[in-house]
C-alpha cells in the first residue's frame, strides 16, 4: 500500500502561469522531503476536447507526492514540517492569487497493457487527472463496482501508460489550506497531450461511458484536467 497526497493552487481571480523559477524551486523542495518515493508537477496542457471539455479551468499548479507509509506523508505536512515553506507567504511569487485545496489518500494501481511509446518529438506525458467531489449514497457499492469495472476499461484505451485510482483516508496536517474530502480521484497518463486527444474516439472510451451510467448513485459530478507531467525522484 501506498499514500498520495494532492495540493491543487487554483486561480483566485485572473488566470495565471507558474514560471520557470518557481517550478524550479517547488520540485527542488519537494524532492529533499523525507520518506518521500517520488513525485509529480502538474501544469495545464493545451486543449483536449472529448466529452469533458467544458469542465471547469484547471490548476494553475497542481502537486502529487508519494509515500510509503502514512506517517512520512504526514510529517511533511505537520506544523513546522518539511512542506511547510511551500504555504510560506509570498514564497513562490508566480502562484499569487490561487487558491490551494489539498488532501491525503491511498494509492491503487492498476496494470496496462505494455505498448511501444507513441510519444511525439516536442511533448511530454500528460495525465488525465479526474475527481469525484461529492458522495455516493452506499460508499462500498460505489467502490465495489467502481474498481471491479471502470479501470478494466481504461486500460483498453489507446497508448495508456499508467492508471491509478485514489481513495480516501484519515489523514492530519499543520498547512493553512482547505481540507478537501473527495472521495475519489483518478489518474491516467499518455505519452502526450495528442496521444490523450486520441483516446477519446476510441471503443473504450465508449465503453467507459457506458459503464458510467450503470455506477451506483452519487453526488456531486466529477471533473476532469489534462496536465502536462513533470516526475520527480527523491
């Protein structure tokens, strides 16, 4: 078992970039956490259109950092903990005006199919990040089907190179930032941004929104970004 912890900046007002320096210093910083196993740096990609397209403005900057055990990740994120400096104020002049929302839970994998790259020259790998925000009426039906069914699908999806689903914990920390609930997030990921384009004229995207409308009932929608995706190391 693994533990992922997510920090999305939103933008407050007007839409915004991260610069080059920023990003620089975030990564850096989030690398010397202890215990961490790696970690991602999201920013948004062009695009995609597909069904989903008309979901709200992604992240300015969104972070995923990866553990082993619960309490490293919690450490990081205590009062006074190595991710302290990262809701510093006026640290990282680029994220000014967002908004950080962030949560804590457990990692599960699932395998793909081991395909060549189909990567691009001028593109990195992009990452369909999706969450569920608001509550299924039976949490363990919605799992149940959930887990047993939708990821099978996603792997049938064209070029896919990685698919984990994120569930919810009990988790504590000491940063200024709202708490968010979520009870699910999702992520795929694609050599490119074209390469996710792709995806959704394929059969199994089909298939998955088939399968959409058999999930058990729940609340509050869900949402989706394409993010370019930086991966870090320890």
């Amino acid at each position: 078992m693994s533990f992922a912890w997510f920090v999305y900046f939103h933008d407050a007002g007007a839409p915004g970039v991260v610069d080059a320096a920023d990003r620089s210093g975030i990564r850096e910083l989030c690398r010397r956490v202890p215990g961490l196993s790696g970690g991602y740096l999201y920013t948004p990609a062009a695009a995609v259109g597909g069904p989903f397209a008309d979901d709200e403005p992604p992240p300015r900057l969104a972070l995923q950092l990866c553990f082993a055990e619960l309490p490293s990740l919690e450490a990081a994120i205590a009062p006074g903990g190595s991710l302290a400096a990262l809701a510093a104020d006026d640290a990282w002049p680029s994220l000014a005006g967002t908004t950080a929302r962030h949560q804590a839970m457990v990692v599960r994998p699932f395998p793909v199919p081991d395909r060549p790259p189909s990567h691009v020259p001028g593109s990195g790998a992009c990452s369909y990040l999706v969450h569920y925000p608001g509550r299924a009426e039976d949490m363990n039906a919605w799992l149940l089907h959930y887990l047993t069914h939708h990821p099978q699908l996603m792997a049938h999806l064209p070029d896919i190179r990685a698919i984990e689903i994120y569930t919810r914990l009990d988790w504590c920390d000491g940063l200024p930032w709202e708490r968010v609930r979520f009870m699910q997030r999702n992520r795929i990921v694609f050599d490119s941004v074209e390469a996710l384009a792709a995806s959704f004229a394929s059969p199994a995207l089909r298939a998955m929104r088939a399968d959409f409308r058999h999930f058990p009932p729940f609340a509050g929608g869900n949402v989706h970004y394409p993010m370019c995706t930086e991966a870090f190391a320890p």
